[in-house]
C-alpha cells in the first residue's frame, strides 16, 4: 500500500512539473501576420526574465520595441504603432509549442488577425 502510494505521489509530482513548465521564448523569430489587408512578415527579437517579456518586432515599416508576460506557454504583449498621426495598439496573444508560436492580433477596434512565428536563433 506505501509504495503504491509513492509511486502515485511520484506520478503526480512530475506531471505538476510538466504542467508547470514555463516556456523558454528568448531569442529571433520569424514572425507572420495575416490581416484584411494580407500577410505581413517581421522579426521578433524576444527576451525574457521568468514571466517578463521584452522585445522588439522590426518589418519594412520600422522597428517598435515591446514588453509583456509569458504564463506557462501562453505570451501576451501589446506594441503601439502610429497610424497617419493616431496612435494604434495592437494587442497580441499567442501559445508555444517548442520553436514554434501562434496566436491572434487585435488591432484596437480596427480588425485583427491571426500569426505564426517560428524560432530563427
């Protein structure tokens, strides 16, 4: 009966710590966002600090720097871009799976999107 126990307990501590495993998202992405208007293709530069993210996204139309959070492998960051003089925030949400990301866009009332990224360094 105790070492059935144990082996439960054993079975159970190490799926709490797969479940718990915080994603590792440092480093150059390759980053693609399909919007209304097509797809559009930049680099994330990421880093990360336990649950803090920073980074920048850099496309043909300039370089925006960023910070968000990282929760398990769930990430969230919000970048501001300006729009013809108005400022727009442009909310992203996504999960990693290894060297890979996915997620969608939110373009402040204007639409959104959907984007992948995949890992470059």
């Amino acid at each position: 009966m105790r070492n059935r126990l144990l082996v439960v307990l054993g079975i159970l501590g190490t799926a709490l710590a797969v479940v718990a495993a915080q994603a590792n998202v440092t480093g150059r992405w390759d980053m693609i966002l399909n919007s209304d208007q097509g797809a559009n293709s930049a680099t994330l530069n990421l880093t990360q600090d336990g649950e803090t993210l920073g980074g920048s996204i850099t496309s043909d139309q300039g370089t925006v720097e960023f910070e968000g959070t990282v929760s398990g492998n769930k990430v969230e960051w919000v970048i501001e871009v300006d729009a013809g003089g108005t400022l727009l925030e442009i909310a992203i949400e996504g999960t990693v799976d290894g060297d890979e990301m996915m997620g969608s866009a939110d373009f402040g009332g204007y639409g959104g999107g959907d984007w992948t990224a995949k890992r470059a360094e």
